[in-house]
C-alpha cells in the first residue's frame, strides 16, 4: 500500500503574530509543552477554546523584542505615572485595540537600554546584526510519525549557506547561568530547541542542519545577557517530549477526548510526596 502524501512543509511570509497563534490547524512548541505535566490535554484545550487577553507583565518582552529584531508590534507611550484612572484606561485600551503595545515612559527607556545592550555584546551583537537574519517567519510542516501539522516562529533565522542558525531571544527576571538552567527545565525550553530545529530543517533543509541558540537577558539594569547552545542530550529529551507530546495530540483529536493529568480510571490512584522528600524523610523519621 503507497503511504499518504503529506503535506508540503511551507515558509509564510507577513503573517501576523496574532494569525500564528490563532491557527487551529496546526500546533506549536508552547502547545505541545502544555500537553505535558504539569500541564495535562484537558487544560490545554480549554486555554485553546478560551484565548487570553493580553497581559501586562508580557509587554515589556514584547517590546524588547521590537527592538532587537526590529519586527513586532508598535510600540507607543501612555503619559503619566498612573495606569488605574478612567482615562488611562481608555487609552491602554485603544492602544491594545491596535494591536500595539502601551508603554510607560521609563518602560521605553528600558527597552531602549536592553536593546543598546544587546549591540554592545561580543556574541549577542553580531547575532542579532540588522540584515543579517529574518525575523519573525512563520514555517509550517507534518510530523511524518503522526500526520500532525507542526509549526514553529524562530525570532531570527540566519541561512549561512551550508548551516541555518536560529536565535531565540528570551527577556527573563535573571540571566544568570544557573537562573536560565531552572527556566529551561521550568518551562520545557528544551523542548522548543529540537521543535525548531525540525521545522526548519523540514522546510530549509541545509547540508549541515540548523543549530539553535538561546540569548537571554536580564530586564533589570545593566540589563546582562548570557548566550548558551543546549546540551545534546537535554536536546534529545525534548525531542523525546515532543514525540509523545504529539501522539497524546493526535489521539485526542481522533477520539475528542482530552483527559486531565489522571485520565480514566476505577480506582483511586496513590499519592507520594516527590522522591527526593521521600528518601529524606525516610532517612529522619523511619531509620
């Protein structure tokens, strides 16, 4: 029996950021994350079927993000010091109605500051070089194991000839070393690096592949920054993640069932506390 064609993989040129995540045909690396625990699928589809509205604490990565890839929403500032009166209200409201985004006037001046920092780093600098990358392109592909249909929005995607680069900038509370370790394993990073690297390659593929580079950097002056390539075998996990993360996908979307984390069962399931707990406690209290 001849195997079903699958779809192309597809490079879509100004698609908007809110089209990208609007998209109910395929599904991302934050989707997928979320599938997983501590997430669970029936979590996941109701944040699908139910869409927040933007928050405040995302604003300023936004913003950082405009100006170091110079792609991304309008950035404009809202006079005065107080964001709780009827007035200012109304004109956030207006602002985030037109897709850009409000900005108290030392907000501004931060994420000037971030981004002048990021152009004075000896790596970060030359990675993010205007001209020198695309940003914000929307790539489309099918997870060959499952059928799914995949997408992924690197930040700045350079093609250098014989190898694709992709760079993630990441605005963070603390970009020190062992801080962006914890952020990695809190919220599934090395998931989104294999994710990113198999779309690109999908739809660019490149005699030797892609490599994935995270830059994270402190929003607190003098805004620090730290670069790093993850390790190979956190990589593979993830890809490990995301391989199952995709098959509870497909199956919820066959059967529309979108169990929570216990899923079904008859009987009530143990409870421990979490290992490491349990071996302490164990040596305290039961020697």
């Amino acid at each position: 029996m001849t195997a079903p064609t699958l779809p192309a993989p597809a490079i879509v040129d100004g698609l908007s950021a809110e089209d990208y995540h609007a998209d109910r045909e395929s599904i991302s690396s934050s989707g997928l994350r979320k599938l997983l625990n501590p997430g669970c699928p029936a979590q996941f589809k109701y944040d699908l079927d139910h869409p927040q509205a933007a928050k405040k604490e995302f604003d300023l990565g936004h913003a950082a993000h405009k100006l170091v890839l110079g792609d991304g929403p309008d950035l404009e500032v809202v006079p005065g010091a107080r964001w709780d009166t009827k007035d200012a209200k109304a004109k956030i409201a207006e602002i985030r109605a037109g897709g850009a985004v409000p900005l108290k006037e030392h907000e501004l001046q931060q994420v000037q500051d971030m981004a002048a920092a990021i152009r004075r780093h000896p790596i970060a600098g030359p990675l993010f070089t205007p001209g020198t990358g695309i940003a914000e392109r929307s790539i489309y592909w099918t997870d060959p194991a499952t059928g799914i249909r995949c997408r992924v929005r690197p930040d700045w995607l350079k093609l250098l000839g014989p190898m694709n680069l992709c760079v993630d900038y990441k605005s963070c509370k603390d970009a020190a070393p062992e801080a962006v370790a914890r952020a990695i394993r809190d919220h599934s990073y090395h998931q989104q690096d294999p994710l990113y690297i198999d779309g690109i390659d999908a739809a660019l593929p490149a005699e030797e592949g892609t490599r994935f580079i995270f830059v994270f950097q402190s929003k607190t002056a003098p805004y620090l920054i730290t670069v790093r390539e993850l390790n190979q075998q956190d990589r593979d996990i993830g890809r490990a993640r995301n391989d199952r993360a995709l098959r509870i996908y497909a199956d919820c979307l066959t059967t529309g069932n979108w169990p929570d984390w216990t899923g079904p069962v008859t009987e009530i399931p143990a409870i421990s506390m979490p290992s490491w707990d349990v071996l302490r406690q164990t040596e305290e209290y039961l020697k």
